[in-house]
C-alpha cells in the first residue's frame, strides 16, 4: 500500500536506524525502496538485511533526483520519504497518515509534527502532538508566509500527484520539498495529523555545509512563486522576516555570495549580502545568535559549531 523512498548518500549508521524505524511501523504494507547516489560507503548489506529494493546511481546526482528515481521505482499508491538521518519514532506514523489520507481524494499531502534530536539521539525539542487532524482547504497561503511542514521525512502523497506536478525539481539549490509542498497545495487540501511525529536529526555538518544553499534556495522560491500568486503584504511580510533568518544563518556559515544568489531585485541583493556579514562583526552576531536559538534552523547548536 505504501512504498517508502530513502535517498542515501554515505551515512551508514543513520540509514540503519531509518530502516529499523520504517520496518518498526504496524499495520501497513510496506516496501522500501533506497536509492544510493553513488556512496563511497557499501550500503547495499545493510539494504538487504531489511529486504529493500536497492538501486545505486552510477554517478552522484544528487537527492532530488533520487527521490525522483525512487518514486518512479515504488509499486504502491502512496509514497511517504524519510531522509536517511531521519527516524520515525511512533510505529503508528504510517497507518494514522494512511487514514487520512485514502479517506478523503481532496487532501494531496499529510504531514506530522516534528521534534528534533541530535548526532547521539538526544532529544533537543519534543514535538507538540495530540489526537488531532486537521485539514487545510486553502493551505497555500500559510504554506507561502512560512514552511511549516519542514521536511520529506513527515510527507506522505500519492504517487500519482506526485508525477503530476512533476516531481521533486532537481533545477533548485535548496528548499525542494517546500517547493513541491506549494504545487501540491495548488491541487487541493494539505493536512496536519498530529496523532504522530518524527524524529528530525539536527548536526552542525548539515546546517554549515547548506547555509548558503538554504538562503539561495528560499530567495528561488520568491522567483518561482511569489510573482505567480500575487500574494499580499501579510504573506510577503511573513516570507521577508524569514528571508532575514536564512540571510543571517549563511552569514554564520560563511559570510555569503551575492554571486551565488538569483537574478532578482538588486537592492535585495544587496541588502541580503550586507545582512550576511553583520553576523562576523562579534558582539552583534552573539546578539542575533541567542536571538535566534529560538527557530528550528538553529536548534540545538552551539556558535562554535557555526565559525
């Protein structure tokens, strides 16, 4: 009934555990389909031992593409993603998404609240769940003024929506499954079943080595949707104090590119380079740190592991 897709490049230890997650899930039919993208690691014993349909990419092609090939490979009706680091923790995630997702052709994405745990398991924020289930009729919206579904590993679509608004878009640096959150959004109802959760991994290698990428990624989104939409000030208020957050993560990270950032206004341009390095003057880059520890991109990270 549900083929789940697990792009994985390297990362051996923490695809043993997504896979025990997923065989851990109860009363569904499952496949799992891994798509390597070319790992200097061999991961294929570990995909056997949990009975996986493994394919491994001839060349590095990144994880856009994967979950593509891993969508077009799936056998079932419904896809739910889980990136390899990822775990889910409740063996009914599955099951209670299922529900709401086959009973109503109206709802084209399910998502589950997240909480975040560290390199070691530890959990650095608990996810907020009850025993609801809400569908959103209009999400889009909402979905434009702040990504909050977040990640692949909550997502759970039909593979034939999926292939209709033409898959994971491989062209983007960053932020993809938000992109496919919004042309799904286009298509009908989005729902939040916080009956369940999943666990995401938060590490400084992911966050320093996609700082840069995030915030060129979230300004494409701007290029791609914003003018399609029409959206209000409320909604592009909401999008522009996120924008500010990214800017400042690349800042952390590496101080930023105004060459690497897409062709769009130039004063924004220059105001997103500008705000990237006020975060290297030192008093001022604590102050906006502690500042931010607030958000989710942040989450359980130390100054030391962005500088």
């Amino acid at each position: 009934m549900i083929s789940i897709v697990i792009p994985v490049h390297n990362r051996g230890k923490y695809l043993e555990q997504a896979l025990k997650s997923v065989i851990n899930q109860e009363a569904v039919d499952i496949e799992i389909v891994v798509v390597d993208d070319n790992s200097t690691e061999d991961l294929s014993p570990i995909a056997s031992n949990y009975h996986c349909v493994y394919v491994k990419n001839k060349e590095n092609k990144g994880a856009q593409y994967s979950r593509n090939k891993g969508v077009d490979l799936a056998k079932f009706p419904y896809i739910a993603f889980l990136d390899s680091d990822d775990v889910w923790h409740r063996t009914n995630k599955l099951k209670s998404q299922l529900d709401v997702i086959s009973k109503n052709n109206q709802v084209k994405l399910v998502y589950t609240p997240l909480r975040f745990i560290d390199e070691n398991d530890n959990i650095i924020q608990e996810a907020l769940c009850d025993n609801s289930v809400e569908i959103s009729q209009n999400a889009l919206s909402s979905l434009l003024r702040k990504d909050f579904i977040r990640t692949y590993s909550s997502m759970m679509i039909r593979k034939s929506d999926f292939l209709f608004v033409g898959g994971c878009d491989e062209k983007l640096p960053a932020r993809q499954d938000w992109d496919l959150c919004l042309r799904l959004a286009e298509r009908g109802a989005i729902a939040k079943d916080s009956r369940t959760s999943i666990s995401y991994r938060m590490h400084s290698s992911q966050i320093s080595s996609s700082g840069k990428k995030k915030l060129v990624g979230y300004m494409c989104i701007l290029e791609k949707h914003f003018a399609k939409y029409h959206c209000d000030f409320k909604t592009k208020s909401a999008y522009y104090q996120n924008l500010i957050k990214l800017a400042l993560l690349a800042g952390f990270v590496d101080g930023g590119d105004k060459n690497q950032l897409p062709d769009i206004d130039r004063f924004l341009i220059r105001f997103v380079s500008k705000l990237t390095l006020i975060c290297r003057v030192p008093l001022i880059g604590h102050l906006f740190f502690k500042l931010l520890k607030r958000t989710y991109l942040f989450a359980g990270l130390h100054l030391t592991d962005l500088l």
